[in-house]
C-alpha cells in the first residue's frame, strides 16, 4: 500500500466511514479494453464499478489491521 492509501484509510476510519480496498487491477480487467483516458473518465469508470459491486465487498477496519 502506497503512503497515500494508508493515510486516506486511516483518516476515512476514524472519520466514521466504511472503507473497502478493491485492487486496481481487479476493477481494470472488468471494463476490458477502453479508449480515452484521463482522470474524469477514470473516476466515472471506478464509480460504475463501485455502484456494481458494492453489494459483494467485505469492509474493514484498517485501524485495527497491521499492513
């Protein structure tokens, strides 16, 4: 985990939210071969797969998980 993510995490946790980690590469091989790229479409592609998923991911606590 990048430095980035465990601040976020830990922030997002004591903050009261529910937090799932979902491997990029997991939700890259879901939508396939794209065009276009850049950080608009990412994000709307990332929530698409957050809105179709959601229901099957396993929440954490990363402030009692040791990385």
């Amino acid at each position: 985990m990048g430095s980035y993510v465990t601040e976020l995490s830990v922030s997002s946790v004591s903050m009261g939210f529910s937090l799932a980690l979902v491997c990029p590469l997991t939700i890259k091989k879901s939508i396939g071969l794209q065009r276009g790229k850049n950080d608009r479409i990412d994000a709307k592609r990332i929530a698409n797969y957050a809105v179709l998923h959601y229901q099957n991911w396993s929440y954490t606590n990363c402030l009692t998980k040791t990385w």
